[in-house]
C-alpha cells in the first residue's frame, strides 16, 4: 500500500483540507486552543486506525470503522429539527445542531445572579478562559481512545460550559441536546460541567439524529465534582441507524463529592463508549450506570475505568444490555487501586439479557490492585428470559414480544429507579419503549 493511500486511510474524510478550514472558522478563540488543536490533528492523523491485535478493541467489528464519506455539515435552522426526546421541567437549555448553538432557553430566575454559568462552549472560551483551561480535555485518556480523543479535540467547535460557584442547588435539571442533521454530517458534540464546593445539580445531555441519514459522532464529556458536590449526569443517545458514534467521558470526584452517571444506549451502528471515573480524595463515590437496547445487527461496544487515587473511596458500575436479532454487545471493564487508596470500595457488574439466539455478548470484567485492604469485586452474566414468568404473562392474553418487553423493563428498573428525578425516569423509560416499537 503506497503512503498516500495509507495516510488517506488514517484520516479519511478529515483532512488537512478538512481541519485548515475548521480552525478558520475559530482563528478567533485564544491562542493555547488553536495550539492544542493543531497539536490533536497532527496526533490524529499520525495513529493508526484500530487492528485486531489491540487488546482495548478487543471483539470490536474493526471493518465498520471507516473514516470517509462524512462532511462538515451546513448550518440548520431549529425547525428542520425532531422534537426533543426528553420533556422535563427545566432550569435551562442549549441546542446545538451540526456543532452550532441552534436555540437556547435561559437560566431560571436568581441563578446568573448567584454565578451560575450556563453558556456555550465557544463563548467560554473567550470570557472563561482560565477555568476552561484547567478543565477541558485536561485527564488522562485511556489506552484505545487516543485517536478519536484527537480527532474530537482537533474538530471541536462548541459545546455546553456549566460552571456552579459554591453552595448553588439547582431546582431543576440542566439540559443539552446535540442534533446531527442531513447526510454525511460530522458532529463533534462536547460538554464541560465545573460543580465547585457543596454544589447540587442534575445535567441531561441527549444525541439525537434529525432524521435517518448517515452521521459521524465523535463526543466528550468532562465531569469535574468538587468537595462535597452532588452531580448526577444523564445522557441519552438516539442516533440515526446508520451513525458511527465514538463517545468518551472524564470524570474527576473530590473529597466528600458524589457523581451519578447513567446512559442510555439505544442509536446508531457501530457506537463505542468509553467512561473513566477518577476517584480523587477521600469520601469520593461514583455510581456509573448504563442501558442498552440493541437489536438489528447495531453494535455497541462500551470500555470502562474505575481509578481509586485515595483511601476511603467508593465506586459502583451497573451496566445492562438486552439483545434483540443479530446485535451484538462489547463490555470491558477494569477497576484500579493504587497503593495509597486503602479501604477503597469498589463494586462492577454487567448483565445481559439475551433476547435472541443470534446475538452476541461479550464481557471482560477485570481488577487491577496495588493496596491490601480493599473490598473489591466483578462480574459478568449473560442469561434468558425466564420461560416461566414468560408462560404467566402469555397465559393472561399478553402476546410474546410484549411479554418479552415488559419482562424487560423489570430488568432494567433496578438501574432507572436510580434515578432521583421520577420525571426523568419516565422520560427515559418512553425512549426505551419507543426503540422495542421499531
């Protein structure tokens, strides 16, 4: 293969032509961004595409993973757009389609007062420059994701900045929604939340598709919980059939603080999510939570870190996935203690419900411990509706496949009661629903 086939292959539809004309258009952010991201492209463009011998692509459908065919999409106004898939009450909202800011709701009432910043990333990083500094792409990325993790830093255009000064609780969940719109769009979706001292708040971001269309979804997010903040972070993923999506999370916990995270998989072809939770100081919990409905022949591939840096933290992974038709199902996760984070806590397990004969799950728990006084444990299930309590429910007029969906909304309840915000649950449940009635 001669070297310009080579490189062409590396970068696809993203190239030097791709990326001159993207910092063009934000040759007016700070000078240290521009750096950073001609620095991420030429990374992006250096690294190979993922090969079977990489242990973190492990059981990935590597042949799926092409980069080419995929544009910078044109602006789009909010009525080309679907209606929101979440409808909650709000403190605020920022829609973004095709990496724009498309309409917004403002702060509820005495919030900007109180120096809440809710605001696009864009805007951030010319008035906030300093905070975004500290935070924005700023922890470490684990071993798979370096180049997506370039490429989303080399194209990032906007995205939603939520800074929470001390002691703020916020009456109601924030809300983000990325829309990817028309063929071959390339979205490049980011969130970057701050909650400082003894903060409360609850964050829903949603990615959506407008319409059926092939899409490229290449998202981040960055979670930083200050001492004793209480942050829950939800996401919904209801991308188009067709999308290739690539999304990662970093979330930092500090002394006392507490982060929920729960996603909800439910779009696209090929997505692979990636999540690192770093415990960073005593009294530190992270709860990460996920659902998947896969059926078809999508894939989603999910990798997870739980890092313990300090003593007395707490960690607790609950992933489950259900399987419908020829879908197929990827978990690999990995808990770490260092040495110095004795009476750490730390829990993972992945559970799949298998709903046909043809699908496919695959499950690598895994611990990796230096400290020798720890509570830790994995596992990985893979098991079948029980025929009995499908016979029951058969037996009193209920056809199979909505026998099968209410035993499967049983399975999932234990992680969406999780969720503190009934209003959300139920909006979460509906989009579940709504994927069995394809």
């Amino acid at each position: 293969m001669s070297s310009l086939t080579e490189t062409n292959r590396l970068v696809g539809s993203f190239t030097p032509e791709f990326f001159a004309a993207h910092l063009a258009s934000v040759s007016h952010l700070p000078g240290w961004w521009l750096d950073r991201k001609r620095a991420a492209y030429e990374q992006f463009a250096s690294l190979p595409l993922p090969r079977r011998t990489d242990e973190s692509w492990r059981f990935a459908t590597l042949a799926g993973l092409r980069l080419d065919g995929y544009c910078r999409p044109a602006p789009v106004a909010r009525a080309d757009l679907a209606h929101a898939p979440v409808e909650l009450a709000q403190s605020g909202q920022l829609l973004f389609a095709n990496n724009r800011l498309v309409a917004r709701e403002n702060l509820a009432a005495g919030l900007a007062e109180r120096g809440v910043i809710f605001d696009t990333l864009h805007h951030a990083l010319q008035h906030h420059g300093d905070l975004v500094q500290a935070h924005l792409l700023a922890q470490p990325v684990p071993p798979g994701a370096e180049k997506f993790t370039a490429l989303h830093t080399a194209l990032l255009d906007d995205g939603a900045f939520l800074y929470l000064p001390r002691g703020v609780d916020l009456p109601a969940p924030l809300v983000v929604l990325h829309y990817a719109h028309g063929a071959g769009a390339a979205v490049f979706p980011h969130t970057l939340v701050i909650a400082e001292q003894d903060t409360r708040a609850t964050l829903v971001d949603c990615f959506r598709s407008s319409g059926a269309d092939r899409h490229f979804a290449c998202g981040r997010n960055d979670l930083h919980a200050g001492h004793g903040a209480q942050l829950t972070y939800a996401a919904a993923q209801t991308w188009s059939r067709e999308t290739l999506s690539f999304q990662s999370n970093a979330t930092v916990v500090r002394r006392d603080a507490r982060v929920q995270s729960l996603n909800l998989h439910l779009g696209g072809r090929q997505s692979r999510h990636e999540s690192h939770s770093q415990l960073q100081a005593p009294g530190a919990q992270s709860e990460m939570l996920a659902l998947t409905v896969a059926h078809g022949q999508q894939e989603f591939d999910q990798r997870t870190l739980q890092t313990h840096q300090a003593p007395h933290t707490s960690s607790n992974l609950l992933y489950k996935n259900a399987l419908l038709d020829q879908a197929k199902t990827i978990f690999s996760g990995l808990i770490v203690v260092d040495a110095d984070a004795q009476k750490t806590d730390a829990y993972q397990s992945n559970r799949n419900l298998m709903l046909s004969d043809d699908a496919e799950a695959n499950s690598l728990p895994g611990l990796e411990i230096q400290a020798n006084d720890v509570r830790c444990s994995h596992g990985a299930t893979s098991s079948r509706i029980d025929p009995e309590q499908e016979f029951y429910l058969q037996a009193r007029g209920i056809r199979k496949g909505d026998a099968d969906e209410l035993l499967t909304f049983g399975f999932f309840e234990e992680v969406l009661s999780q969720l503190a915000s009934e209003a959300l649950h139920d909006s979460f449940r509906d989009l579940i629903k709504a994927k069995f009635r394809k």
